[in-house]
C-alpha cells in the first residue's frame, strides 16, 4: 500500500471528493455497484455527502447505480427525510447474514426507491421464514477467505422457495470457500443468474466504487462486491 496514496489511511474512513464526479465521464451504460469495500450510510457518512452522491447518481441516468449497505435505517431516514427523488436508476438494498439481522428487513421495506434489494452475503447462518414482499431482488452468497465460514445448502434453499413463492429475481453468487471461486455457483447443477425486469445492462457491469468511501473503520466487516 502506498502511504501517499489513496488508501493511505487504511481502514479509517475517507472521503475522496475528486472522484465524486467519475460516472458523469463513462459515456458507455454501466451497472456500478457503490462503495463495494464500505458503506454510504456508515454513520459517520454526512447526509450531506450522501445527497451530493445522489445527486450524481441522478445526472447520470444512463447508469444503473446498486447501493447496498447495513445500515438501512439510516437509508430509511435519508429517503424519507432528506432527498426525496426516487431514482429509476437507483437501487437500494440491505445485507442480511443471518436471522439476527432480520430486523433490517423492515427498514428496507420502508425505503423509497424503485428497486429494494436484499443481499444475503455472506450467509453464516439460517435467516428462517421471513416476509420478502416488496422486495425486488434477492442475492445469497456464502463467505470467502481464510476464515471463512460454511455456508449450509438448507438455508439457500430456504430463502430460495420463499423467492419462488413471491416470484422474486434470485440470484445464486457464490458457496464461498478459501476464494470466492473455490466451491462453484451452482445450486443443484443449475446456476441461478435472475435479475429484475427493469436491468437492462448485465453485461457491462463494474464493481466500481465511485465516491470514495473506502471503509468503515477495523471493526467493519468489509461488503463485497456482487459481481467480481
């Protein structure tokens, strides 16, 4: 790592305000996938920044925008309270590990975006039955790295029949293992690549963090992206 470079402060979060205007210079559509190594509504994010960031968001319209974080009462507040456009580009979308962070299921729901996500990644735990409609989009993965844990084949089939029950999109990223690709992507011999009607752009997808948020602080796990 460079210690004069962009990442020179490691883990503590930064903002990088030169590169907020980034997407306005791609000309070609693309699907960004937003800050995919930290959190836009990290709580010491300034809504100010945040709004700044939607704003860019909404001058480029060509590109599809996925904002996912852990965070979403702070999104809730954000859309509610603080900037009101919902953006036909903009995705909104939560993680849910396990059945302890259900809960933020609800917070989602009351989010106002066009499209409400949920990213069961890395999936450590059963999340049991749980009520996904109104949402648009379901992802599960399970964790990758060293000390990875394992993620067991009931708890995807789980949150997939429940999927199939509301004819949500289900998308089938990843067992995880010591790399991200060390165990495959197939559920039952079949890989599972659904989307919403409305993502118009799958094969031009970059796992770009525009806005500069790089982390979270050392006690963050770091999100990754759903597309490598």
């Amino acid at each position: 790592m460079n210690p004069e470079g962009k990442y020179k402060n490691g883990f503590k979060l930064t903002l990088h305000e030169n590169d907020m205007d980034l997407p306005l210079k791609w000309k070609k559509p693309r699907t960004i996938f937003v800050n995919s190594m930290s959190d836009l509504f990290h709580k010491d994010v300034p809504y100010e920044f945040v709004e700044r960031v939607f704003g860019v968001m909404k001058k480029a319209s060509w590109h599809t925008f996925q904002v996912l974080t852990k965070r979403p009462e702070r999104m809730n507040h954000f859309t509610n309270k603080i900037y009101k456009d919902i953006l036909p580009n903009v995705w909104l979308g939560t993680t849910i590990e396990n059945k302890e962070a259900v809960n933020r299921l609800n917070e989602l729901k009351r989010t106002r975006a066009r499209i409400k996500f949920v990213s069961f990644e890395p999936l450590v735990g059963p999340v049991g039955k749980i009520n996904l409609k109104g949402i648009d989009w379901v992802i599960v993965g399970g964790e990758s790295g060293p000390n990875h844990r394992t993620m067991e084949k009931d708890w995807v089939i789980e949150i997939k029949n429940q999927c199939r029950n509301l004819e949500i999109p289900f998308f089938f990223k990843q067992w995880g293992g010591f790399t991200p690709k060390a165990m495959g992507r197939e559920l039952d011999g079949k890989t599972y690549d659904e989307y919403p009607d409305i993502h118009y752009n799958t094969k031009t997808i970059t796992p770009l963090q525009f806005n500069g948020v790089i982390n979270a602080g050392k006690t963050e796990t770091p999100i990754s992206g759903i597309y490598r």
